[in-house]
C-alpha cells in the first residue's frame, strides 16, 4: 500500500510539473520601472499604454508594487482593470488601451509589470510609459512622447526601450515557480523510497 501511495504521488507531482511547464510558455519578461522626476514640478499624469494592431496575439500586462506620490484620480481607457493599491492589468483586446494615473511630480515613482502573450501570430503589442502636464494636452517638458517602452512579440524575445533621463527599466529574474517545486518533491519521493527500501527490505518490497 506504501508503495503504491508512493508510486501514485509521484506520478501526479510529475503532470503537475509538466502542466507548469505547459503554462510558462506563455510567460513574458518581467521588468522593474524606477521612474525619476526630480527635475519636475508641480502635478500632472503617469500615461501607461497598451497598444496593438488589430489580430495581434492575446497578450496582458500586469502592474504590481506601485510606489511613490500618486493622486487619487486613474483615467482609464479600453481594456484596463485594478487600481494601483493592488494591481493592474491591461489587455490587448481593444486597439488602445491607457490608463493615465493623477502623480505629484518631484520625486520616484516605480512598479513591476509582467507580461503574457500568446505563442503564433505576426502582430505583437507594444506597452508603454510617459509624462504628461496636468492639462492633459502635451508631455511634460523634456519629453516628447514614451519615456520607456517594450515591445512583445510573439515567439521573439522582448525589446526594452527606456530613457535614461527618466526611466530605469531592469529585468526582474522569475521565480523558480511549481515545476521546479514539483521536481524537487519527485527527487525527494523517490530518496525516501529507496532509503526505506535499504533500511527495511521485509516491508512490502
């Protein structure tokens, strides 16, 4: 009976390992944004955008960890859901989709953001970050447009673009995740079984 519980727990955590594997292939990059805008004054908007050509491969963004003085007010359009106390998402089902966020200028403001998209396709979905005043009629000064973008492609390695005058963009390394978790319970299912095999070989082996 042992050895059967065994033999079943270890199979299960082996499809457990490799439905994880099934599910990361949709993973995209991870990235850590320190936006700088100390040379700035006054109020305006952090414009985050989400933007793809009509069929572009299914891709979501998602917004974590958000740090630094923001406003109450969040102004979004098309496929945008969350707020900022928890977390964002934007999907690429609509051709544009923003969210400009209220910010007091003067100092750092950072998130995460983790994106999926779809394996197949030509058309990819391009994310990305700016300035604008209070008016919401033109970038703050400096700027003249995106402050930092990336680009998803699918089946392609992602295209990280910032300026340096205001954005920090680094890799965020992924957890090891389920699968490796899984593996190390097969590793350690199958120690204890031959350790148990060696110290106790009359017990229903």
């Amino acid at each position: 009976m042992i050895n059967y519980l065994t033999s079943f727990f270890t199979r299960a955590l082996l499809a457990l390992a490799l439905a994880g594997g099934a599910n990361t292939a949709f993973a995209g990059p991870m990235v850590h944004f320190t936006v700088d805008t100390t040379s700035l004054t006054g109020t305006g908007y952090l414009d985050l955008t989400f933007a793809a050509l009509a069929g572009a491969a299914p891709a979501t963004a998602t917004l974590t960890h958000f740090t630094g003085a923001f406003g109450a007010t969040a102004l979004p359009t098309g496929d945008v859901g969350g707020d900022i106390g928890s977390a964002v998402t934007l999907g690429n089902g609509q051709t544009f989709n923003e969210l400009l966020q209220a910010v007091t200028f003067g100092g750092l403001f950072s998130f995460d953001a983790a994106f999926d998209i779809a394996p197949g396709g030509t058309i990819g979905t391009g994310f990305g970050i700016a300035l604008v005043n209070a008016a919401l009629d033109n970038y703050v000064p400096g700027t003249m447009g995106n402050v930092a973008s990336i680009d998803l492609m699918p089946g392609a390695p992602a295209t990280v673009w910032a300026d340096t005058a205001f954005v920090t963009a680094t890799p965020v390394p992924e957890p090891a995740g389920l699968p490796v978790f899984a593996t190390g319970c097969v590793l350690a299912a199958l120690a204890l079984r031959r350790r148990n095999r060696g110290q106790s070989p009359n017990l229903g082996n």
